[in-house]
C-alpha cells in the first residue's frame, strides 16, 4: 500500500501535516470529554520523557471512556499495585474521552505515547493517514454493552427498533459498530429499518434517551449495574447475544515512540497484562481498586460489573483474535466507515508482544 493510498481518504502525508498543525493548536482538548462517564480530562501535549538507560519513561496516556467503563480495571490494579514502576513506566496522568476517533486523536494529534482506543476507530484513523501502530489487543467481546429504554416502554425486543432512533456514543466507536452489527444478525429486522445517531459519549445518550429525543440509547457497566439498582432502564438488546467475539479496543502507539522507546512499548504492555491477571485472580480486591477511581460507586456495583464482564472471555493479555479482528472488518462495512479490506498485516505490530502471544493476523484479512 502506498502513503498515499486511503480508500478515499485525506493522503497519509497531509494528514501528518495537519494532524501537527492541530496539535499546535491545543486541538485536542475539544477531543477529550472532560467528565462524567466519558473521561478524565483533557490531554496535553507535554512530551513524554525517559531518564535514560535504566531510568523511568514519564509519560501521560489515553485509555477510552477513563476512568469509568469496563476498560479501565486492569490499568488501575497495575497502578495501585506498582506493575508500570516495575516496568520502567511511571504514568504521570490518565486521559479520557467519549470514545472512537476521539480517543485515537489524544495520540495522533496530542502528543500522548499510547491509547487504549476502539479498534475501528485506530482502522479508520490509519486509513485517513494517521502514523500509528496497533501494538496489542485489549478486548475480544462486546463485554456488558447494552441499549436501554426507560423502564416501561414498549420497547423490550431488537425487533421493536423497527422506525426507533437508536443512539451510540460517537463516530468509529464500539458502540456504532456493534448497535449495527447486532440488527443486522437478528432475524424480524433490517439495518435500513433502523435509525443510528452519534450522541457524543455515554452520558449524552443517556439523557437523549430519558428526554424521548432518541428510543435506545447504548449503556455500559458498571454505570448499568449502578442503575439497575433503581429500575431507571430496561433492556432492549445484549451486543453478546449476536456477536460473540470483536475486537473491540485495542493498544496504539506512533512510530517514534516504537523507534526511540521500544522498551517503553514492552513494558506498558506487560504492565497492563500483569493488571488484567490481577483482576481475573482477585475480583473482589480489584472491585475496591475501580470503586477507589470513581466517586459515588461502591465496590458491590464495582464487583457485580467485573462479574457481569467474564474478565477470562472479556480481557486479553495483549494478545489478537483472528475472529474478534475479521468482525471489526465485517462491522465496519456494514456501517460504511470502509469500503476496502483491512490489511491487518500493515496495521498491527506484534514486535512488542512475547513470542507465545503473536498471530498471524494476515488470516484477518477478507
């Protein structure tokens, strides 16, 4: 594939122009959502720094809808626990968003090493000409990702979304390409039947919901397992109960962080793997760990979401599943944001993953 090769996209080399005119800019603190459900903040563009051989690599990252969502646990027990220390990471600084592209540009165009991110949106950022590496998979199910009605609506089956708006999160998100992917697999209703909007993050859609503006809208643990408590929401469908595997999230990194801090690269992973043992090992104490992050939550709710999640089936310790990858692919032209095979070969790095853990991705390719 040449640089210039995007599928109908910007070219790789003007997208690296602009991609560091925004930074400049201070573009992506419009990118980061800075509260509630969907982040932490905004990034920043302090660069990351090491204290040379044998030293501490600094450094911010980005994490997907931190510090709330199910994505975040094996991050915050690898913290609480000193595995990045142990590493040679020490994070300075955790940055959130409302998911999709969003999170992806917090390392494009901010500045920041790594980022947990959606999968389709590290693809389709790639096929716009942005210089990243998927570097390792993170989550190969669709987790507890629901879509909710309030409680008492007629709304109680995927097949009564016939003529319904249905919400996700944003653009390039888990949730848009598995809300799609799901009406498709089912029998009794047709994607075209379906109306699909981008609310902006977890919360939005939320609200959206609650007001009637939309008739579904994407919900997640442990905010669900929270508000399960009061009855606020029933469920119209499971992403699980018609898709089983998806990659859904998946490690980024840009090419001079590969370059000039591989060790860097390998010991965020391990760190981050070392906290998704943790968690499948002691739920309980890993519960207490995510309710610390997050005020108003305690670690019942914390440990019913870990539970509702299936740790074993929902985390991967870095590694990639050939059926979770070619589902990105089927899901993402299903909702037109590709219309070209992805050559996982080009996109994914496996360098920076033991021996044992690497695939040969190019089975993904359709």
């Amino acid at each position: 594939m040449s640089l210039d090769d995007t599928g109908g996209g910007v070219s790789r080399r003007d997208y690296i122009a602009s991609a560091g005119a925004a930074a400049g800019l201070g573009f992506i603190a419009g990118c980061a959502d800075g509260g509630g459900a969907d982040g932490g903040g905004g990034a920043t563009t302090k660069p990351p720094t090491s204290s040379g051989s044998g030293g501490m690599y600094e450094a911010e990252v980005t994490v997907t809808h931190w510090p709330i969502l199910m994505y975040a646990p094996p991050y915050q027990a690898a913290m609480e626990n000193g595995y990045f220390e142990e590493e040679g990471i020490r994070l300075t600084n955790v940055v959130g968003s409302s998911g999709g592209g969003t999170t992806v540009r917090n390392v494009v165009t901010g500045g920041l090493p790594f980022g947990e991110v959606s999968t389709p949106g590290a693809v389709n950022a790639y096929y716009a000409g942005a210089p990243l590496s998927i570097v390792a998979g993170t989550t190969n199910s669709p987790g507890t990702i629901n879509w909710v009605s309030p409680a008492g609506s007629d709304i109680t089956d995927i097949t009564d979304l016939a003529g319904k708006k249905v919400g996700y999160t944003s653009a390039g998100s888990v949730t848009q390409n598995t809300s799609a992917l799901a009406v498709r697999r089912a029998d009794g209703i047709a994607v075209d039947e379906v109306e699909f909007q981008a609310m902006g993050g977890l919360s939005e859609g939320l609200t959206a919901v609650g007001e009637g503006s939309i008739d579904v809208a994407a919900h997640l643990d442990p905010v669900f397992s929270s508000h399960q408590q009061d009855d606020r929401w029933q469920v119209a469908f499971w992403a699980k109960d018609y898709i089983e595997t998806f990659q859904q999230t998946s490690v980024i990194t840009g090419p001079d962080v590969k370059e000039e801090n591989p060790e860097a690269v390998e010991g965020f992973l391990k760190a981050r793997a070392r906290g998704v043992e943790f968690v499948r090992e002691n739920p309980d104490e890993a519960a207490e760990i995510f309710a610390s992050h997050n005020d108003g939550y305690d670690p019942d709710v914390m440990g019913a979401a870990i539970e509702n999640v299936e740790p074993d089936r929902y985390y991967t310790t870095n590694g990639f599943s050939i059926p979770g990858l070619e589902l990105v692919e089927t899901g993402m032209k299903n909702i037109d944001l590709i219309d070209r095979a992805i050559e996982w070969s080009e996109i994914v790095d496996q360098s920076f993953l033991p021996e044992e853990k690497r695939v040969d991705v190019g089975k993904a390719e359709q």
